[in-house]
C-alpha cells in the first residue's frame, strides 16, 4: 500500500488524536519480554462491543472457534435489549457450532454494560482483546480507546465513515504498532485461498502490467434488514431510531458502498497494491426510498483512477430483483484475471484455475490474529483496512456532490465529519438525502 500522510494541522472536531508514547525500540522490547499478551498463557479474555447480529451471531462465535483458550468474558451495547438478548443468543450460536458454553462464556452481571460509554467499561475489564461491532461510525473513538488501553483489536469494517475518522483510524493503528498490538480487521475475503493464490500469482507478474478493471456488487435492497425495529415506536428519539437502523443513514455506515462494497474495493486495492489517486462517482436513491431507509442511495457508479493511469470501474447496487454479482476483473498486458469468492481463473500466456479448497475465512481471521499474539508477532491491518474505507468514502463524496476527487486532497484536507452532535437520546437535525451538485463538498 501507499504509505499516507496525515495532515496533523487538521482540526478535528470530534475524534482528537493524541501523541504517541511509546517508541519503537521500547515496543519491540515489551513483545520480546513477553508484557504483551504473548505464547505462554493459554487463554485470551474477550470483550464483546456491540450486541447485535454480527457482534452475537458471527463475532465472537468464530472468535471461539478458531483457537482454544478463547473465553468472553465482558459485553455491552448502547440498548439494554440488545444486551439482555444477547446471553441466550450466543449460547444458542455457541451450541450450534459444538462449542462448549461453560469454557467459553465467562460474562457476568457486574462484566455486562449499558449506554453509550459501555465500550470504556468493556475495556477496562480484564480482557486481553476486544471485538468491535458497533455501527461504523464508532469504530475509530472506540479503537482509539483501546489501543490507548493496551488491548488487541478485531474490528469489523468499514472502519470509519468520514475522512476524519479514516486520519484517526490511522494515528491508533500506528500508535498499536509501537505498542506491539494487534490490529485485524474483518476483511474476510482476504483469507479465501482463492484470492490469496490467485492474487499472488497476478503479483508474481503472470497477466504483466495492469491495464485496467473492473468492481461489481450488486443485490437486494436488504429491506428484512432488522425487520423488527423497522417501524419507529413512539418512545424511540431520533438518535435511538438512527442507530437501531444505522445502515441506512450515512453518518452511521457511511452508505452500502461504504458498510459492505468495501470489501471489494479492498480487493482490488490489495491487487493493485496501492489505493487509487482520483475518482469521479455518480449515484443515487431511485427505487428504495421509503423513509425507513434514512438517507443512504441505492446505487453508485464510480470511476477510480490508479497510479500509471489505470482505470478501475466500480459498480454497485442494492435494489431488489436486481441481477446479483460480486466479483473483480482486471486485465494486464499479458492477459487477464476473473476473480470472485470461490474462483480465480487467470487467461493470457500463463493460464490457470483454481480448483483447491476452500477454509471459513470468518475464523480463520481470528485464528491468524491470535496465532499472531500468543507468537508475539501481532498482525496490524489499520492501515491496510483505514486506506480501503478511505477509497469507498471517497467515492461516496465525489457521487454526493458530483465532483471529482483527488485522493490526498480528501486524504489530507478535507473537514468532512459527519458527527450530527452530542452521543445522547434525543432530536437530530434534519438528513436529507445528498443530491449532486447541490451537496457541498466539505
């Protein structure tokens, strides 16, 4: 990847970012005397932030089936129903997955938080690492927090959904590399062996030089998303309503290109080996419209430019009964390469297909990262994953304005910062919904 620039002279207004303490050379002293988290213990105490389906269902489900040693054993959430579900749902997921509940789920009722500033009691219990499954826009105030804490970090992406949040993402995610802290995001595709052989191989020259390519993800519109709190109840404020729906409202997952075609972005920034230099988008909100929808679009077309004037063409939608597609192409000099969840197929004057066997990229994440800490060698993806949301909002601000973007002027310059105001129950200042050239550029 591209190393980046952080403009420090930026004045942020909701994230402040701190100096970081630690120098390299006393890192790597700390990992080598074994005071991170390192190979001799035999358990690895997490904490769940974030109580909903991905935090219930999948986190903290493949988190313990990917090692031994794997206990929870502190939780919270904004909304005290999502937390007094959530003990019956993961035991539930643990049992269907042959997992013994008694060794793993170690959570008690003084371990258990409610309310915005759960996340700073979670990590202040004894845990060794924490899980990140809040809605998007919370992830780099609670990855700072925790990596300030001393904590090792799985985060879900997207990671931020402003370029504000993308500069701290990337200030904690240095600031964990001096402290000898594992970062890993869930980029699970990049664990396929799919994409790992194909991609090294397109690396190892076999289709030339780049040329161009292509980006394509599209389905349904995800209108049985959380079906349950779809319709607003009386006593729901505006800032309650937006999170319990918070993949519809940008400032929350900064839209779908944005909260899931990250990573298929991140893909081709992992192919490319570089995140793209301008972009020009289009987009817009034609079919899912309905106010429960917050304020996010229901398709995007944007053009991204990488360096040596290669051209990546991105496509996306959520619109039901739309023609389902989620794949890369790119074409080399010497040939090109078809790329999806379950296949490469490289043509060209080195030919190839893969035909091998396939792991659960969704634990096998959290097995390499904790492999990574009991071997004292931490895997940190902040910068990695912060350069692949960058390149999903980049493309979002240039399609809700209708301007083209260069990367280090929306990188370095840009003040855009979604925050609506304070983290409490309450009204919220009207959304609309951004219409090019009208939308300013910020």
């Amino acid at each position: 990847m591209n190393k980046l620039s952080v403009n420090k002279k930026n004045p942020l207004t909701r994230r402040r970012f701190v100096k970081m303490s630690v120098q390299g050379g006393a890192a790597a002293l700390l990992i080598s005397n074994g005071m991170v988290y390192g190979k001799s213990s035999d358990k690895i105490k997490v904490g769940l932030i974030g109580c909903g389906g991905r935090g219930t269902r999948a986190g903290i489900i493949d988190c313990a089936q990917s090692s031994p040693g794997v206990e929870l054993v502190a939780m919270g959430d904004i909304f005290e129903d999502h937390v007094k579900s959530a003990p019956e749902q993961i035991k539930t997921n643990l049992q269907k997955r042959g997992l013994s509940v008694k060794d793993i789920y170690k959570v008690t009722p003084e371990t258990t938080f409610v309310g915005f500033d759960a996340y700073k009691k979670v990590i202040a219990c004894d845990v060794d690492m924490v899980i990140l499954t809040t809605p998007p826009y919370f992830r780099p105030e609670h990855l700072r927090a925790a990596v300030e804490a001393g904590k090792h970090v799985f985060m879900e992406k997207p990671v931020a959904v402003d370029p504000v949040g993308v500069r701290s993402v990337i200030e904690s995610s240095d600031m964990a590399l001096e402290k000898g802290l594992a970062i890993v995001a869930g980029t699970q595709l990049r664990r396929l062996k799919s994409y790992r052989e194909t991609i090294r191989r397109i690396h190892n020259g076999d289709i030339g030089d780049f040329t161009g390519g292509q980006v394509v993800r599209s389905g349904g519109g995800m209108r049985d998303w959380r079906i349950e709190e779809k319709t607003r109840k009386p006593e729901w404020s505006d800032m309650e309503y937006h999170i319990r729906r918070w993949l519809f409202w940008t400032w929350l997952s900064g839209d779908f290109v944005t909260e899931m075609h990250v990573h298929n972005l991140d893909i081709m920034n992992w192919i490319l080996q570089s995140h793209p230099v301008k972009c020009m988008g289009v987009g817009g909100r034609q079919v899912r419209t309905e106010k429960e929808y917050g304020n996010a679009y229901d398709h995007f077309a944007v053009e991204y430019e990488y360096p040596n004037d290669v051209r990546i063409e991105y496509i996306g939608t959520q619109i039901d009964e739309f023609t389902y597609r989620s794949d890369q192409r790119v074409t080399g000099t010497q040939g090109s390469v078809y790329i999806d969840s379950g296949n490469g197929i490289i043509k060209g004057s080195s030919p190839w297909k893969f035909e091998g066997e396939q792991q659960n990229p969704s634990v096998l994440q959290y097995s390499e990262m904790i492999d990574s800490i009991r071997n004292g060698k931490p895997l940190n993806e902040g910068r990695q994953i912060a350069e692949s949301t960058m390149t999903a909002i980049f493309g979002r601000m240039s399609a809700y304005t209708g301007r083209a973007l260069k990367w280090d002027w929306a990188m370095n310059a840009s003040k855009l910062d979604l925050t609506p105001g304070e983290m409490e129950f309450g009204d919220l200042p009207d959304m609309p919904v951004a219409m090019p050239g009208i939308t300013k550029l910020i």
